[in-house]
C-alpha cells in the first residue's frame, strides 16, 4: 500500500509522521532515530528461542511503558498500537520488541513473566492516529492556556508540558515547583475549561531538560533526552577529582545544574588516584621544599614549586619518584633535585597532525611565471657609472645632511613669519551669498 507523507506534519515529540494513503484516509509512519530515548535492537539478528510478548512502547517525550501482546499480534518496531489506559486507551509506537525489551524490563527489578502489565489492544486504525492527531495539536494552546491561569490563581509554578491520551479523553501536566503547591483550586479551573480528566506530575530541573531535548556544549544531543533514564546526584567532588576548574557556567548544563557528564568519568579517576602518595607537607630537596601544585591522575604525574601559591618554576614528578623522595624525607634526607626529575617528563606528548594542515593546501598556486632569458622587452638598461661619477655622487650625498637642515630652519623661520603677521592683521570675513547685493538685470 502506497502512503504519501508530509514533511511538515512530522510531529518530532512523537517520532513520527503522518499521512494518508490510496483510500484518503490517516495513517502514520515512524521515524527511526527522531524520537528520544532511542533503543537499538541490537539481537535483530539472533533467532529467538521462545515467543516474546512483552513490548515497549513510546509516547511522548521520554515517557515510555511495557506492555502485554495478549492478542498474539505480529508487531515490530515502529507500529503504531493503541494500548490500554486509564480511563479508555492511549497510542504509542513499538519501540523495543523481543529479549531487549524483556532485559530493560528486568533493569527496573520487575519480572516479566509475572508482572502484571496493561495490555496491547491492535494496531492503531485510522481513525484511532486521526483522533490522536487531533488531541496532539491541543497541547501547545493548553499548556499556555493553563500557565495563564496558574499565573491567575498566584501559584509558584510552572508548568513546562502537557502529555495528551491518544483517546483526547486524559491529559498529564508537568510542573516544577521549588515548594509544595496546593493545585485543587487549578485542577478545577481546568477540567471546566478543558473538560478532559487532568493529572499533575511534578518534575525536576533536569527531567524538564529531557522533555524538552537540546543540543550541548560538545554538539551532541542532550544525554537527559537520548539515553539516560535514572538521574543521579551530582556534586562539585567529581570535578575536583578530575582537575577541572569549579566554574559554574561552564559545569553547568542546560537544566542549570551541574552536567551529568561529570559522573561519567569519575570511576577511572578515582580508580587511577588510589596509587598517589597523600601528600600534606611540602616534599623536602636539597634546594628547599616544594610544594605541590597539581597533579594528572591519567598520566600519573605530580607538579611542584618552590613557592605554595605560585606556578613559577614548577617541575613534574612521577608518582613513583614522589614516593621515594617522601621515604628519604621520613630518614632525614634531603634527594637532589635533579636526580629527583623523571625522564618520562621529558617526552613528547601527543599530537594531532590535523591542525597543522594549511586550509589552502589544495588550492592552485598563481605564482606569476618567469620570464624567459631570451625575452628583453621592457627591461630597463641601466648605465655603468664611470669612477669620476661614483666620486661625486658620494660627495654630494655628504652635503645633503647639511642642505637639509638649512631647508628646515628657513621653512620655520617663513611659517613663524606668517603666524605674526596674522595676529597683526587678521584676514577679512567673506560675506555670506545671503548678504551680497544681486546684480541689476540688463533691460
């Protein structure tokens, strides 16, 4: 069956697109990769030993469910299926099927086999994706409808997004609120308003970042929105850990709290810092005591400095060469410090070739071509200068200093002149052309 979509009926919260096919009637088409949360099959390829029947589903945003094929419904990725709801049905597209869906499912400490799980009515009619389309284009004007009256009622909150059923029947308002809000008086508001059955769900800052998706500071798609589900505490230890400097605007993401990324690399970070000496006191050398600055957990180096509170004349050790300076300390020795410098300081880090490319490498050259030895046109025939010229030449060359100077004085002394006798007399006034008597005309 031929089907004919749209690409400004792409509806991105989704992940889909809408069209119609030979009969004029709705129909709808996933797009792979448009919508948050995306799950990767990656056992397509295996052949199944059982009959799975436990789906995941998407709707909008990051909300997600599994659900039951009760049915028996032969179902892939990207259907669009109604499914039950409370109160009436919701439409969501397939997005896991088989053992992944069964393993996400078992992450969340639920077991398949005896979970009780809604069940997967059909596969979305056409006149089911007509009705949720339908109830989708309402959740923009309700939302701001909806923050009018909050803002009416004088409630601290705000509402950041508004979830439609797929059966118009039900609408989920998500809310960030810094204190406890009393809403009844809202919820009232706006079933009369809306007439539909309302739910409130309070989020946080960065689950509202994941509704609303972005790009971030390293050009890719915010992690909230592609693949992180449970968010974990942040705190400004993970950055001290890893040598980054405590700037709230560049450790802060989108959402205003400190970047998750933070915690991705925190692991191997304090796994590499188990080996360093705690040092407290500055290490004692034969040139005085060094102080340490900063250390690189990755490349196991240590830098020091004469100075507590200054980075001049820093020297890097290794981990291991600070360990014996520490131990000669403990005896009462003091090491030279140049015995002390380690060799692996001294080589040579990697580099990137990339940047030293020229962007007009490949561009062609314009040098101008030499002229051939035979061509002499336009060459300027230069005299040979006979001894008695060479000698006066360098003669008058010596008198141009002083000529020079005679020059110099005269023109002060003619421009000094001037100015006196303008201050004498002063130049008249030119009448203005307003002022000048008009010429009689000749009869």
């Amino acid at each position: 069956m031929s089907m004919k979509f749209d690409k400004d009926t792409l509806y991105w919260s989704r992940g889909c697109m809408t069209g119609k096919n030979e009969q004029d009637e709705f129909c709808c088409k996933s797009v792979h990769g448009c919508h948050k949360l995306t799950v990767f099959n990656w056992l397509e390829n295996i052949p199944a030993d059982r009959k799975y029947d436990v789906f995941e589903v998407q709707f909008k945003n990051t909300r997600k469910g599994f659900y039951r094929n009760v049915n028996n419904l032969e179902l892939y990725e990207g259907d669009i299926v109604a499914v039950e709801a409370s109160p009436g049905h919701d439409i969501g597209i397939v997005s896991a099927i088989g053992p992944v869906a069964e393993i996400k499912l078992r992450k969340t400490n639920v077991d398949p086999a005896t979970a009780e799980l809604k069940k997967i009515y059909r596969i979305a009619k056409p006149a089911d994706i007509e009705k949720w389309q339908e109830a989708v284009a309402l959740e923009y004007p309700v939302m701001i409808r909806s923050r009018q009256m909050a803002s009416m009622l004088g409630l601290n909150m705000k509402i950041g997004d508004v979830d439609f059923q797929g059966d118009k029947t039900k609408a989920i308002f998500y809310y960030i609120a810094d204190e406890r809000v009393d809403f009844r008086e809202l919820i009232k508001v706006m079933a009369e308003a809306f007439r539909i059955r309302i739910e409130m769900r309070q989020i946080g800052a960065r689950q509202e970042a994941g509704l609303i998706g972005g790009i971030g500071p390293c050009g890719r798609g915010l992690c909230c929105a592609q693949w992180i589900t449970n968010f974990v505490s942040v705190s400004t230890v993970a950055a001290r850990y890893q040598e980054l400097s405590v700037n709230p605007l560049k450790l802060a993401g989108q959402c205003g709290k400190l970047k998750c990324c933070l915690n991705f690399e925190l692991d191997t970070y304090l796994e590499a810092v188990k080996d360093f000496p705690h040092v407290k006191e500055p290490i004692q050398t034969a040139s005085g005591p060094m102080f340490l600055q900063k250390t690189d957990a990755l490349k196991a180096m240590m830098w020091f400095a004469p100075e507590p509170y200054s980075s001049m004349g820093m020297i890097a050790l290794s981990v291991n060469k600070v360990k014996e300076i520490i131990e000669l300390n403990k005896r009462g020795e003091k090491p030279e410090l140049t015995a002390c410098i380690n060799d692996e300081s001294a080589e040579s880090e990697f580099k990137s070739a990339v940047g030293e490319d020229s962007l007009t490498r490949f561009d062609k050259s314009r040098r101008k071509k030499k002229k051939q030895a035979g061509n002499f046109r336009n060459v300027p025939v230069v005299a040979q200068k006979t001894s008695g010229q060479s000698n006066a030449n360098s003669e008058a060359e010596k008198k141009r200093p002083q000529e020079n100077k005679q020059n110099a004085s005269a023109n002060n002394n003619s421009a000094n002149n001037k100015q006196k006798a303008q201050k004498k007399h002063p130049p008249r006034k030119k009448a203005n052309a307003k002022h000048r008597p008009e010429n009689p005309k000749n009869n």
